[in-house]
C-alpha cells in the first residue's frame, strides 16, 4: 500500500484526477487540500504559489498505471505525483463504508 501524492497548480485537474482515480477504482479514497507552496527562485527570493494536492491511497503496484493514465490525460500539464510507501496502518480502517 502506498500513499500517493499528485500537486497541481490546478484545482479543476485535481478534482478531474480525483474523480478519475475513484471512478476507476485505482485509489481506496483521496483527500484534497490547498496551500502555498514555497521554493527558492533563481534571484535568491522564496517564490509563494497556489497548490492543490491530491493525497489518496492506492496499492503499490497501480502507481505505475495511474502515473501513465495521468500523464496521457495531461500530456501538456502533467502534474507532479509520486508515492512513500505505508509501512504501518490500522488496516481495519481503510475499509470502504
């Protein structure tokens, strides 16, 4: 099992990516949250932007199969995703309702 991140600048995408990914039974649930991300710029100056991140969890051996979906979906605007394995959880509560 695994913890899935995908950030996109997009909450229309993000919602779009939820939907597909739940429809299509590649994810248990997802949960969207929205935040400033912070880098450092090339002037030296911390950059703020809007972000949408998507966090789901889905079994490991999908991520390669949601990653191609998603980037042949958004081939011109693919958003940023990858994955931190789940090494503990209280497997009675990731059951479906």
């Amino acid at each position: 099992m695994i913890l899935l991140h995908i950030s996109t600048k997009d909450e229309q995408q993000a919602e779009e990516i939820v939907e597909f990914l739940i429809r299509e039974k590649l994810v248990v649930d997802a949960f969207i949250s929205d935040g400033e991300k912070q880098k450092l710029g090339n002037d030296g100056k911390i950059m703020k932007e809007l972000q949408f991140l998507i966090t789901a969890k889905a079994k490991a051996l999908l991520f390669d199969k949601i990653d191609k979906e998603i980037r042949k979906k958004y081939a011109s605007d693919v958003p940023e995703i990858y994955s931190l394995p789940i090494v503990n959880m209280d497997w009675g509560q990731s059951a479906p309702d």
